[in-house]
C-alpha cells in the first residue's frame, strides 16, 4: 500500500542544512498496523507529512497503492488525501460550530456524496466509535477522549485506504489513551490499514510492527 523508495527532505535553516529525512525506505501492506515512534525532532513530523501527501518529498519515490505521487499537483494531492487517507491529529482538529455528526459529515459534503448516503455513513462512523448517543453534541460539550472518538469517525466515514493517526493520544490521559488504543486495535482487527506516529512507548507497543525514526532514518524493531 506504501511505499517511499529513498526518501529524502532537507530544510535550509539559516546557513545549516537539516536532513529531516535521510534516504528512508519503508513498506506498509494492506491491513497493516505500523507504530512509527521517535523523540522530537526526529523527522516524525516529516515523514507523516510525505506519508499524507501534506508536503512532497526533495528526492525518491513514494507510491501509495501501487501510484508513484511524487510528482503530483498540489489539486492532486489534495484529491489523494481527501479519498484515500483519514487523518487523526493530537488536537482533534474539529469545527467548534458543529455538532460531532456534523464534523463526521464535512469530508462526504466535499466529496459530493449524495445526503442519504451521506447520513448513513457517518451513523455507522459514530457507531464504531460508541458515540450514536452524542451525534448531537457540540465539540465543546464532549471530552477529550469524546473529541477524538468523532476525529476517528471522521478518518473513517470516507471509506480510506489508510488511516494515519498522528500523536492520537498526545493530549489524553492514561484511561483515555487505552479507550482511544483499543478503537485502533478494533479498527485494525476488522481490516483497517493503519500508521500511528508517537513518541510512546506505551503507545506504539500496540502497532503490529514498531519502526523507530531518529536522524531522519528509520530502523524496524524486531519482535
């Protein structure tokens, strides 16, 4: 499903040349569940934003089901995340005016799914994630963990060929953060392909495969 072929990213800072990723080479199969894990500063932020057609690598290869991308438009790339990738981010990233169905709802409305279909996907999304009750409910008026439930329910009402949950639990507590890990393990158990970034331990144990970046490369812990 991924694959990035010598990957590389450079930033200019000042007069330094910062190699936030160095020749990376990393595979990801369908039905897959990968825990990236690496201390600040280690090129995790880079390889999430390649990985999710955020940004485009300086030199290689990344093809995401069998497309090479790399050289694709900023309108095909965003085509690309809107169909094939769901996003989870730390911050939970939803719209303080709308209600969690809502939120759930947003991506089908930019995707011109027809409303029918569109109100059952995101029943079924808020039913994965145990929050039918909360449909409702105003980001503001839901929890932490609650926020994020609706954030998953969002990466999964498009139906993506991956989800890539980026620091998932960097603002939850403990209880929280094994609530959240157990709707990852759910997802992956009925065949949900996906790639969590951490810097937990805790947290990337859960992954199938556990990959540790530092220094912009990437080494595989062998289990």
């Amino acid at each position: 499903m991924i694959e990035l072929r010598e990957i590389s990213k450079v930033y200019q800072i000042g007069d330094e040349r910062v190699h936030a990723l160095n020749h990376v080479n990393l595979h990801v199969y369908p039905h897959e569940f990968v825990s990236i894990i690496g201390p600040s500063g280690s090129g995790k932020s880079s390889l999430m934003n390649i990985i999710g057609c955020l940004d485009t690598a300086d030199a290689g290869l990344y093809c995401l089901d069998g497309v090479p991308i790399e050289d694709y438009s900023e309108k095909q790339l965003a085509k690309v995340r809107n169909e094939k990738i769901g996003f989870v981010f730390q911050n939970f990233n939803l719209i303080a005016k709308m209600s969690a169905e809502e939120n759930v709802e947003l991506p089908l409305v930019y995707q011109k799914v027809k409303r029918a279909e569109r109100q059952k996907r995101v029943k079924d999304a808020l039913e994965r994630v145990g929050l039918t009750k909360r449909a409702k409910h105003l980001p503001t008026e839901l929890s932490g963990g609650q926020q994020q439930r609706v954030a998953i329910a969002r990466a999964l009402v498009t139906r993506p060929s991956l989800i890539l949950a980026d620091e998932p639990t960097g603002n939850l507590d403990s209880h929280t953060t094994e609530d959240i890990m157990q709707i990852f393990r759910e997802l992956h158990e009925q065949g949900n392909t996906i790639v969590l970034i951490t810097h937990d331990n805790e947290v990337a144990e859960q992954g199938k495969r556990i990959i540790h970046i530092r220094d912009g490369k990437l080494t595989e812990v062998q289990r």
